[in-house]
C-alpha cells in the first residue's frame, strides 16, 4: 500500500554513528520514485560518521532545529535552523552538531538512496574534536 501520510514515529529508526535516520518517503514505502527522504536526529555535540558521498545522487538537508558545520570537498561551511545545505552529487561530507541541542534535519536525496549504497571514505574531518 502507497501510504499518504507518514510520521517519523511510524517507521522503524535506524541507529547510525553520530545521528539516527527515519527514512519517511522511500519508493517503497510511499510510490515516490524520484527522492527519498530521511528525519536525521544528531545529539548534541555529534558528529556523522563516516565522511562519505552519494553516487549520482544529489542531497539536500533541511535544518529544521539546532546548528552546526558541514564539511563538503574541503570547506568547513556554518549552517543553523532554517538553512539548506546542498551536498552536489558524488560530493564528499560530514555533519556535525556543534550546538547544545539536537541537530534535526529532513534529508531529501534525488534519486532515493539508503546507507547501503553510500560511498564510504576513511578520513573523519572533524576528528580533532575527539583527540
């Protein structure tokens, strides 16, 4: 069945380095062929792990609550509540929460992906806040 509506609370989370993802739209969860979305909830000084990219595949993030920075090929860029960042197709990024709230974001990808298919990278850009 296409569902209409969906809750986050109504799909199953999954429980990821640095964030938790509830993925909303998916096409087989909803019909929609050309997007995916996921609810990302980071906690309060986190970090997504691992840097990585998305094959062919465009992402845009939501900032819905909180604030943070975003490393993308290279530049550390600032965002907070109310901004879009835009990760082009096949770049490289990480996320992190530098704020004292959950990070909250609706991650909208086109075309759909999942974790399974990210493209992982060794590197952690953001490691220096850990050492």
């Amino acid at each position: 069945m296409r569902k209409k509506v969906i809750n986050p609370v109504e799909v199953e989370t999954l429980h990821l380095p640095g964030r938790d993802l509830s993925w909303i739209v998916t096409p087989e969860l909803t019909g929609i062929e050309k997007l995916s979305i996921a609810i990302m909830n980071c906690p309060p000084r986190s970090v997504v792990r691992p840097l990585h990219s998305h094959k062919d595949t465009e992402e845009v993030i939501l900032i819905l609550q909180g604030q943070g920075k975003a490393w993308i090929d290279g530049e550390i860029v600032p965002f907070q509540k109310g901004d879009a960042v835009i990760f082009h197709s096949n770049s490289k990024h990480q996320v992190m929460n530098t704020g004292g709230e959950t990070l909250i974001t609706a991650s909208i990808f086109s075309p759909p992906t999942n974790p399974d298919s990210y493209v992982i990278y060794p590197d952690d850009m953001f490691l220096e806040l850990y050492e």
